[in-house]
C-alpha cells in the first residue's frame, strides 16, 4: 500500500491513502519547530487488523529521519506503538 505525501494547509501534513475518492487511511501531523506532533491516526474498517497503521507510521518514521526531525507521540496509536517497538527509538522526542 502506498501513501501520498498531502500538505493540509499551514504546518500541517499527512500521509494517506484514498481510493475512489474514499480515506482509507491516513496519518497526521503538525510540524513545532524540528518536531513532527502527531496527532491523528486513521484506518478504515476495511483494512484493520491487517498492520495498515505501523505501515503509515513507519513511512512518517522514515519521513522524519530524511527531513532530519523527532517525533512526539499525541494519538494513543503512536504512543501504543512507541511503547511496544523499538524501531522509533532514533525520532523519538
């Protein structure tokens, strides 16, 4: 599954997957300084349970580590998934 890099106006941005116009899953944030808040993660029911959210973390991971940012966990997703793995230890705040 691949997720599109979308500026939503400001200092905000996110990376999401639609498909005929429908959000299938998406991941947002806003940018404080060298510092990605994320704060919202989204997955259809269509897709849960099938690892959709660590894919769209782990592209926003990636992301961070090219523009050289941190991350700071807001959603519980991001924080559940920062306290079970150890694969964001080098963004996080």
């Amino acid at each position: 599954m691949e997720f599109e890099f979308v500026e939503l106006g400001g200092d905000a941005f996110a990376f999401r997957n639609e498909q005929d116009g429908k959000l299938l899953a998406e991941i947002t944030w806003t940018i404080l300084g060298d510092v990605m808040v994320m704060d919202h993660t989204f997955v259809s029911t269509d897709l849960r349970g099938q690892g959709v959210a660590k894919k769209l973390l782990d592209r926003a991971a990636t992301y961070a580590r090219e523009q050289e940012l941190k991350m700071e966990p807001v959603c519980s997703y991001v924080v559940t998934a920062f306290e079970r793995y150890k694969d964001y230890e080098d963004v996080k705040v």
